[in-house]
C-alpha cells in the first residue's frame, strides 16, 4: 500500500521520559532495566531527500529518569506501525518480556509530531489491548510513537519508534469502468440527445480529457462535465459529424487509463436513383433499379417493393427487405395497368421518397374463343313428392299446435291446407309456414271443435302430392 509504514526496531530507552500522569505512579527505581534481546526492525517509507539536507531530527529528548525499580515492567516489544492512511494510523506491540513483580494493568499509547518536545498520550487510562488505531489526522502530519507498560506501582521504560509516520494522501491508481452498453458501438439517430456517463476511480482527483477522432473536442457542439467519480459526455442534438471514436484518458501522477467509445449517427437513407419497368409478360412484370446515393450512414437492410392499379391508384407491398436490385413482380390481373415503386431500408426505417416506374405494366388479355360443347344439361324438374307425411296427433284445447311435413318438388309447388277436404287458406285460426321444403301448420289454442282430418296438397306444373293426418283434441277430466 503506498505510503504503508515499514517495520522498524522498537528502542527501549530507560532514560525516556513518560507523561506526566504516568510519572505521578513511579516510585524511585533502584536498578536500570535491561534492553529486550528480541527485537524486530521497522522502517517509514519517505520521499527521498538531496543529500545536502541536514539530518532528520529524532524523537525528542527527555530528561533522565531515576533507575528502574524491579517492580516495574521491562519495555513492550515488537512496536510496530501495522497500517496508515490518509487520515490514521495503526500501531501494535507484544507484551514486555518482564512483567515485573506486581504484573501489569495496561499500556499508554503516546505520540508525538516532529519537532516538537512533549508527549501527547493517546489513552487517559491504561488499556489492555496490544493494537490501537489513531483516527483523525490531519495530512502531512509527522508522528513519533511510544508504548509503555504500566503496573500497580508505575510506569516501565517505553518502546519507541525512530522514524517518524508520515501522514499523506494515498495514490489510487486511475480506472475507467465503462458500461456494459457502451463497449459496443453506440448507435443513435440524427437529432437525438447523447448522454454518456462514465464512471472512473482515482485518488486524489485525476485529470480527464476526451479527444474525437484523435482530435480536441469541438466545444460548441459537445459539453463534457467532470465529477470526483464520473465523467458526462452530452451533444443536444446528435448530427452525423459526431459519429467517430471518442477515447477518455484518466491521467494521475504519471498513471494513466484510457476507454474508447464508438459512436454512431445515423438517419433514414435516400431513395433508389433509379426504377427501370424491363419487361411485362403474361401475369408478371420484371424490374430493376439502383442503389441509393445516401445509405444514411448505416449499411441497408433491404428495399421494399410497391405496386398500384392505375384505376385505384392504391400502393400494396408486393416485397419487404429485398436484398437485390431487381425483382419479377407475379400475380397481376388480366386487364389492369401498374405502376411501381421501391424504397430503401435501414435501422431508422424507410426512405421518405421513393421513384416510380415511368411506364405502365398493362397486363394484356388473351385472345380466346369460347366453343359450347355437345353435353346437354340435365333437367332437374320434379313432380311434388312428399319425403316425410303428416302424423296423426291428439292435443289439449287451448294449447297451440303444430302439423309438420316435407315435400320436394321442382319448381316450388304451391301448398294448401284442408281440412275435411274444406280448404282453410286465409282463416285467421290457422296459420301456414312453407321454408326449404318444410311444411307446417300451426292451430291456434284448439277447441274440440278443430278435431278432424287435416289434408297438406302440393301442387306444381308436373303434378300433384298430398298426405293426411287427423287430430284428436281431448278434454282432460276435471274432478
């Protein structure tokens, strides 16, 4: 991680001098302690300096301290610079090898900035844990750090770091994230908006240019805004000039990312140059044509092909996406004249316009001679016949019923009804339907009266049928 501090050798130093707090518990020390045997080297990464500079300053000196007392603990060892940030640091040590005869109750954690001569102890009360973190620095900052072991009766000699940490804003090296849609080549039509935001990572804030076609962009027709974490391409109104490469450059302290965007403008394309009516036979018309000018800045998809009767002068599509240049147009009436036309086709749709035939495909009729032919037709006339008779039938007075037979005949016969051999046409109690040879007679709410033989005649230019039923109306028995 750039900027990371290094290990570097904790230096037990039994003249250091602690906090004043820590002080207040130490008795008078009887005996100088020991340097710990085992030590682990830890070093600050710092931007070189010429070598006419003055040396760096170390921790700053203190006043000697009366000796060591056999109570107190030996210094912590192993201090080490774990982790640093733009903003914090992390330190951690091992327990001292001597815990002297009372054990310990904690650690004080102190700091001090380069240059100065006091120390700033990070913890009011001993703490347990061997790692803690400083939170909240400000950048630039140049600390020394020292940890001390502290028992019942004082304070132990404090582990120290030589080199001080330097606080400074980390390096992220620049990226680009390009969205997925956008590592395709990106289409848009002539007049719409083009909106792009890329988002890119880099710290402190990078640089971001973008060029078009290898070129500055034209300022007056694209605006590009530039955030801490994302950059917006945006051109009001897309015209075809805009289409191209556009490559966006993330440069940051000698690292440097690029992306490149394939932008593509398109429009409808022009019509065919040209239609050409090459030959006309039978039912069918042949045509040619040309390819348009103007292909609208995307390859075609086809043409499409329109035919209207002279009379009607209604267009129908006879082809759609017709990838060739000619086509034979089938299936046209005898005896009509057409016109035809044909437009081109793209991504945005047809051709505004489109060239029609000059000549007219007039679809001849035949010369053909019509001869009868010695087959005779077949006479289909037919004397009545009835295909279903009357059935006899017994009925409630006052409730309506009907009679029902079917006769065929050729030409339609005439029916008539009788009854008794009485005929009944045109009395308002009988009502008589006749409807693809079915026959029917309907009496309405019977008396005993109406009882009697009904009689059904057809009759028609080459006969005559007829069939009986008789009809019954019984009175229920009341009691």
């Amino acid at each position: 991680m750039p900027g990371e501090a290094e290990a570097e050798t904790p230096i037990c130093k039994p003249e250091e001098e602690v906090s004043e707090h820590v002080k207040e518990l130490t008795p008078e020390p009887s005996k100088a302690e020991a340097v710990p045997e085992s030590t682990r080297e830890e070093t600050v990464k710092e931007p070189k300096e010429p070598a006419s500079e003055e040396p760096r300053p170390g921790p700053p000196a203190a006043s000697k301290p009366p000796p060591a007392s056999e109570d107190l603990p030996s210094c912590p060892l192993l201090l080490t610079v774990e982790d640093v940030t733009d903003s914090s640091v992390t330190v951690s040590w091992e327990p001292p090898e001597n815990l002297g005869r009372q054990g310990i109750k904690g650690y004080v954690l102190e700091y001090c900035p380069e240059g100065a001569s006091e120390w700033v102890p990070v913890n009011a009360q001993p703490m347990m844990v061997t790692q803690h973190t400083l939170r909240n620095l400000a950048i630039g900052s140049k600390l020394f750090f020292r940890v001390s072991a502290v028992s019942l009766v004082g304070a132990g000699p404090a582990a120290v770091l030589d080199q001080p940490v330097h606080i400074k804003e980390f390096i992220e090296a620049p990226k680009i994230r390009v969205p997925r849609y956008l590592r395709q080549t990106y289409i848009r039509k002539v007049g719409e908006v083009i909106n792009l935001q890329i988002p890119f990572q880099g710290k402190p804030k990078p640089q971001v240019t973008w060029t078009h076609n290898g070129n500055a962009l034209d300022t007056q027709r694209v605006n590009v805004r530039n955030g801490e974490q994302d950059s917006i391409l945006f051109i009001r109104s897309a015209q075809r000039v805009d289409s191209g490469h556009y490559e966006m450059s993330v440069q940051l302290e000698g690292l440097e990312a690029k992306a490149t965007i394939d932008i593509l403008v398109i429009e409808k394309p022009g019509p065919p140059q040209s239609i050409k009516l090459l030959d006309v036979w039978g039912f069918n018309a042949a045509l040619e044509w040309t390819p348009p000018g103007d292909t609208g800045n995307t390859e075609l998809l086809g043409y499409t092909v329109q035919k209207a009767d002279q009379k009607t002068r209604q267009w129908f599509t006879v082809f759609e996406r017709c990838h060739r240049t000619s086509c034979t147009v089938s299936d046209l009436i005898i005896g009509n004249s057409y016109f035809f036309r044909v437009f081109s086709e793209n991504q945005c749709g047809l051709s505004e316009t489109a060239p029609v035939t000059a000549q007219l495909a007039h679809i001849q009729k035949a010369d053909t001679v019509s001869k009868k032919e010695g087959i005779p037709e077949r006479d289909f006339s037919e004397a009545p016949k009835f295909t279903h008779p009357l059935a006899d039938h017994t009925t409630t007075p006052g409730y309506s019923t009907q009679l029902f037979c079917s006769v065929r005949a050729t030409p339609k016969p005439k029916i008539i009804w009788m009854k008794n051999k009485m005929d009944i046409q045109g009395n308002p109690k009988y009502r008589a339907l006749s409807e693809q040879g079915v026959c029917s007679l309907e009496i309405r709410k019977p008396s005993p009266f109406d009882a009697g033989v009904y009689t059904c005649k057809a009759i028609n230019a080459l006969g005559e049928a007829s069939v009986d039923c008789r009809l019954d109306v019984k009175v229920s028995a009341t009691h």
